[in-house]
C-alpha cells in the first residue's frame, strides 16, 4: 500500500470538502432559490411603503412562527405526535385569534399588548430600506440552520428609534435568561429528587388534559410578548381588515407548521432528556408560562422569549444531570456541551440583529456607541 503524502492528503481532503459543498447546493436549491427571490422581491417594492409593509410582515410572520415555534408549541406538538396535527392546529389558532383580538379591541388596534408602546418603537415605520425587509429573510435562512435565534433582537432592533430601546431589549432579555436558568435548575431539581411517583408507570389520561390547558395557557402569554416582533411592520393602530388580514395569515402559517410537525427547529426540543413525556412537556410549559407572565407585567418593553427558553431548557438539563446516578461527569459535560451550543445560535441573531441595526440607521450606530461604550 502506498502511504499518501501531506500534500496529496490535503487535496484530497479540499477536493471532499468541496464535493460536499456542491452537493449541500444542490440539495438545497429550491430553498436557495426561495431565498434569492425574496431578496430579489424585498429590493423591488422597498420605494413603495404600503406594499413593503405588508411584504415585510408576511416574511416576518412566516419565519417568526417557524423560528419561535419551538418555545410554545414545541413540545405541544412532541408529546401530542399520536393526534391529527389539524386538532393541535385548530386549538392552538383559537387561543391565538382570542389573545390578539382582545388586544386589537381593548388597546384601540394594536396587536402587540402594547409591547410596541414603549420608547423606540412607539412610531411605525413610514420608509422601508432593503436591509429592514431582509431582517426577516435572515431569520427564515438561521432557521434553515437549526439555530434557535432571538426574533425579538433581529427583527425589532433594526425599527428602534433609539440605542436606550436596544439596550433596554437586550438588558430585559438577558435579565430573562439568567432568572429562567436559576429558576429552571431550583424546580426541576427538586422534581428528579422529590417527585418520583409523578413519572412512575405511564402516565394518568388526564394529564393530557392539563398538558393541553398548559400550553394553551403559555401559548397565549408568549403571543402576547412576541406579537410584536410580526407587527413591528405594521402600523400601531390596525383597521378591522386589516387585523383580518394579520390574523388569518398567521392562522395558515400555523397551519402549514402544524402539518410539518414543526419542521427543523423542532429538534431542539427533541433533543432534550425526556420532553416527549406529556408529564415533562407539561412541567416545562407551565414554568415557562410563569416566568413570561411575570415579565410581561413587569413593564411594557419587548424582551426575547428565545432566551428564556433557552435558560430555561439548559436549567433543566442541567439539573436533570446533577441528579442522574452514573457517569454524571459525562451527563454534565453533554449538558453543558448543549447550553453553549444554544447560547452560541442564539448569540449569533444578536450579533446580526445588531449588524443590521447600525448599518440601517447612523443615528442609531451613534447612540449605541454611547449607550454601550460611555
């Protein structure tokens, strides 16, 4: 046999990598394609305000739901993939069409549970650039990636109006993180310790009752924190048809992200220890619901609800690992392999939210300059 040398071995290795580039374009073309037309689309009607706005909410739309689909209805759809994806759909739009349609009547047409009433993004935007449509377009391609970003930094940080409203975001979100971690860790330590005879044998056929009035409850919460992100677009007060129109498309997106069971974004759920359990999907959506309605009452700016998820899914493996009996050295670096890898997609977003904001606006790249640096 003979031994190839360096040389030979890294040519082969570049002409391997370059095969498996060219296959992964292939592969993926139809969505390149469906990329390249919607940059194509954002640069053509960005001069015409009212057909951008509502392009831009439609891509926003979209790819908020697909990416934000797996804080709420992640593991709703993981521990419920023995139902007709169409009841979970029809469940899930009704508590949806109630949330924002109680925010339309009772705040005069915003969507948003005034989360768009706070300093900085009160004023809805009457010019559109390209980059602000194609905020959403990035967030459809990460969610492509499996990366599990914040929608609230990419999609409301390139609309401020302020560095103070982009701090205030990303202060509330990380605040959000760090409660959700530590909390996370606290409950389901105690849970591994203390309630054992909850997941013993199967579970009871009532706790698929209180897991759908738990998701239903968190489901509501989250629209009223994330809305935002999707009417960002719009103008704050929303005539009937309007509101029609806004809610009907998300109803279809629903639907469509139903049908798919949640598409590739959903394996980080998946992925976690023991969330196809109906008891742990439960568990985890009740905790999560307390922690945003808590923030949600708080005040009225927007946060990431990407990031609390994130801290609360990593408290959990965390604990589950420190309470694991055998090679727990093992379980711990796995788990803290898995936090830093959703930690780091997620820092990514705000990194790129960020890009976009201070290559949008000067005056924003100045006062974030100042906010940050002074």
């Amino acid at each position: 046999m003979v031994q190839k040398s360096p040389r030979q071995t890294n040519i082969q290795y570049l002409r391997e990598q370059i095969f498996r580039f060219f296959d992964l374009i292939v592969s993926e073309r139809t969505f390149l394609l469906f990329i390249a037309a919607l940059f194509f689309v954002a640069g053509l009607v960005s001069p015409y305000p009212q057909i951008a706005m509502w392009f831009g909410f439609a891509v926003a739309g979209y790819s908020a739901v697909a990416n934000d689909s797996i804080q709420t209805i992640g593991t709703f759809i993981v521990s419920n993939q023995d139902k007709k994806w169409w009841y979970l759909w029809i469940y899930i739009s009704i508590i949806f069409l109630v949330t924002v349609g109680y925010s339309w009547y009772v705040y005069d047409g915003d969507v948003s549970h005034q989360r768009l009433l706070s300093k900085g993004f009160s004023e809805a935007p009457t010019t559109f650039s390209v980059l602000q449509l194609s905020a959403p377009i990035f967030l459809i391609i990460l969610t492509r990636l499996r990366m599990p970003v914040s929608t609230t930094f990419l999609l409301l940080n390139v609309f401020s109006s302020s560095g103070e409203a982009i701090g205030g975001v990303i202060g509330k979100s990380l605040s959000g993180y760090g409660i959700a971690f530590i909390s996370s860790i606290v409950f389901f330590s105690l849970v591994k310790k203390y309630g054992k005879f909850i997941f013993k044998g199967k579970p009871h056929p009532s706790w698929t009752y209180i897991q759908w009035l738990t998701s239903g409850l968190l489901w509501s919460v989250w629209v009223m924190q994330d809305a935002a992100n999707i009417a960002i677009f719009l103008p704050r007060s929303l005539s009937f048809w309007q509101f029609l129109a806004f809610a009907l498309f998300i109803v279809l997106g629903l639907g469509f992200l139903f049908y798919l069971k949640g598409d590739r974004i959903q394996k980080i759920v998946d992925e976690k220890t023991e969330i196809k359990d109906v008891r742990a999907a439960t568990l985890v959506d009740f905790v999560y619901a307390i922690i945003l309605w808590y923030f949600k009452i708080v005040n009225n700016i927007p946060m990431s609800t990407t990031w609390v998820f994130l801290g609360l899914l990593g408290g959990r493996e965390l604990a589950m690992s420190l309470q694991a009996k055998g090679q727990q050295v093992l379980k711990l670096r796995v788990a803290a392999l898995m936090i830093f890898k959703d930690v780091a997609f997620a820092a990514i977003g705000l990194l790129v939210s960020l890009v976009l904001a201070i290559s949008i606006n000067e005056t924003i790249k100045a006062k974030l300059i100042e906010y940050f640096f002074n």
